[in-house]
C-alpha cells in the first residue's frame, strides 16, 4: 500500500479493511491457509473465477502488507510459491467472526424474506466451497 493511503486513514477498522478486504485478497487468504503453500497456477486453480491480472495485482498488494511471501528458487524451470506470513495468520480469527456473523444475518434475513435468503444462503455455501476456515472450526471443538 503506499504512503500517501495510509496517511489518509483515520479509522484503524478502514486499515484493516485496505489491508484485506474486498473479495479477492479475503478469499486468496481463505486458500493460502486452507491449503497451505501454493505454486501461483495451484493459486490460480482454486480461485477460478479470478483473472490472472487481477490474481497478480491481489498478490502483490498482499505482499507489500507482508500478509503473504514469495519465494522464488533457483531452479530450471523457476519456481515461486505463495504462502501466509504470521500477520497474514493473525488474520484468520477475523476472517471467520466475520463469516460467522454474515452466515447468522442470512438466517435472521430468512425469518422475513425466505426467498431471498433462500438465494443468498446458496450463494454463500457456494463461496464457500473452499472451506478454508474447516481447520479453525475443527480446533474449536
């Protein structure tokens, strides 16, 4: 992010927001940490709806926050892969309150407006599909 944004920002919430909001650097921190290290086309694969340019743009931006690294190697043919750093982790926790309370309104929308909800419900389990936050569930229990 540069300078002259983050001198803008008055509010630490619009902070986070620039840092990882929006639906592309959400979901590429949903599959870094669901998947783990991942190869830019193995990134490119399970957020298949993304271009490759807006892929780029999303990586580069995650990686100036230090959210994600890259590592290159040196070897033929090169290879780089992506993965969370420990900030990037230390998002997941808000990541999922977040989810949690956007599934809770969906069930509070479906008491007034069922067809509605009905829709929104399954577009959201099928932005979801990737369960990224199974692990996090998982360690609840």
């Amino acid at each position: 992010m540069k300078e002259d944004k983050k001198k803008n920002i008055y509010c630490p919430i619009e902070y986070g927001f620039q840092v990882f909001g929006g639906k592309w650097k959400s979901r590429a921190i949903c599959v870094l940490n669901d998947k783990g290290t991942l190869r830019y086309n193995q990134l490119r694969e399970e957020m298949s709806e993304i271009t490759d340019g807006m892929l780029a743009s999303t990586l580069k931006e995650l990686m100036q926050e230090h959210i994600i690294e890259r590592k290159q190697y040196d070897e033929i043919p090169p290879r780089v892969e992506y993965g969370l750093t420990d900030k990037g982790k230390s998002i997941i926790p808000i990541l999922n309150t977040i989810r949690e309370w956007s599934l809770e309104q969906f069930k509070l929308e479906a008491a007034t407006n069922f067809e509605q909800a009905k829709i929104r419900i399954e577009e959201a389990r099928k932005a979801d599909k990737q369960k990224c936050f199974d692990s996090i569930k998982s360690d609840k229990k």
